[in-house]
C-alpha cells in the first residue's frame, strides 16, 4: 500500500500540464451528461480544491475498500447476492454513472471484478490489460473513474499465476508488441529476484506494488488521496480460492 504520509515529489513543469488537464475536463461532460465538476489547483505539496461535487458514492474511501472486501468475502463463502443485475438497475444507470471503486485489473479471463467482488451494473470502473500495468492510457482512466466518477478507492488488482509476468520471468522473444508488455513488467521482476519465497508469486506482488506507486505520482489521483477522497490499494486474487488480499 502506498504510504501516504509523505509528499509527493511533483515539478512545477508536472503541475501545470496537470492543471491545463484539468481545464479542459469539461469537455468529458458530453460523454456522461451534464453534473459540476470539481475545481483543482494542485500546488507545492498541498492540494487546494473547491469542494468535490455530490458524485458517485457517500462512501468513505476505506468503507468503499471495506464494501469490495466483504463482496469478495461473500463470493469466497458462495453466499454471493449479486447486487445490481436486474433490468431496473440497468434503466437506473443508462443516463450516469456512480461507482463506489474502481479496479486496475488483469485481462487474464478468470479475473472478473464484479463476480469476484459480488457487485453490480454501475458499481465498478474497470480498466483491464494484461500484467495490470498503469499505462498512460489507464492512468487516464483512473484519473477519470476517480475525479469525474467520483470512485473513493483504487486497487490494482494482480493474480496467482499471471501468465504475463510468468512470461516476463522466463525471458526470450515473443511475437508482435508482447516483448513490450514484458518489458515493462520486468522491474518488478527484478524488484522480486532476491525474495524468499516463490518466484512468480513474489513478481506478481512485487508488479502490483510498482503499479500502485505509478498511479501514486499522476497529481490528479495524489490530489484526491490527500484530500481524503481517494484510497490506493493493491490487491492479490488467488485463482484457487477465490479471496482477494490487500497487500502492501
């Protein structure tokens, strides 16, 4: 888990493509209907905002982590209660969006957020992609899920036995722009290379971690932390059991 605590080391060069980011942030408006927007003028190690808009939930960020850690639960102890899949939350949601998360997923088939977590139609925003990298088009779209959704928490979510960064481990060429997904997975591999333990386990967390630090430094996400309006997480599934762990 990201350590809070300390300032985040952002240039002023950082701050202000950051805050020309934001002032075209209401063109975004079109994409999910007309709702205010929140002021944002990120500066020096504090963050001075206007106050956030009523946006997605009323959840506070760690009763937000606390709602996806007791769906998993239910999902674990098969009393799953499949919240949100009917066709009046369907109609409920076709105009706006309000999820209380939102999830850096693996693409890997047998990771599906809202089973796993026993959520719903409106829930989560999900961004997935093989090995659950923060890209700059995923950061993006956490930025968004975050301040725009109004999401309270972020976890990146990684997986036993992730084939991406099995791949990554076992090194070689691959075929088409795989290599490049791989080589962005091996820092954590080599993060991970003098840790007892399994190999690929300790990459798969090791991966995690380094995803949730880049989220970390975008100065839209690092905002909202300090504000208290956003907690970053990661997260470890285990495709045996089905649990889902936080880890720090």
């Amino acid at each position: 888990m990201v350590d809070q605590s300390k300032p985040l080391p952002i240039s002023r060069r950082t701050l202000l493509k950051a805050g020309t980011r934001l002032m075209g942030v209401s063109t975004l408006s079109g994409w999910l209907g007309s709702f205010p927007l929140p002021l944002m003028v990120p500066g020096g190690n504090s963050a001075i905002a206007a106050e956030l808009p009523a946006r997605g939930t009323d959840l506070t960020p760690n009763q937000a982590l606390q709602k996806l850690l007791d769906g998993n639960q239910r999902f674990v102890q098969r009393q799953r209660q499949n919240p949100h899949q009917d066709f009046s939350r369907l109609k409920e949601v076709a105009q706006d969006q309000k999820p209380f998360a939102a999830i850096l997923s693996c693409a890997d088939s047998r990771v599906t957020p809202e089973i796993i977590f026993d959520q719903g139609i409106g829930d989560l925003f999900v961004v997935r992609g093989a090995g659950n990298l923060a890209t700059p088009q995923g950061i993006a779209s956490q930025e968004f899920g975050a301040l725009i959704l109004g999401a309270r928490v972020l976890m990146v979510l990684g997986h036993s036995r992730c084939g991406a960064v099995k791949a990554a481990l076992g090194g070689g060429d691959l075929p088409g722009l795989m290599d490049e997904l791989v080589e962005a997975i091996k820092p954590a591999v080599e993060d991970a290379k003098n840790q007892p333990g399994d190999r690929l386990d300790n990459a798969i967390k090791m991966n995690v971690q380094r995803q949730v630090r880049k989220l970390a430094i975008s100065p839209v996400l690092a905002s909202l932390v300090e504000q208290g309006q956003l907690k970053l997480v990661g997260g470890y599934y285990n495709l045996d059991t089905g649990e889902v762990k936080v880890i720090g």
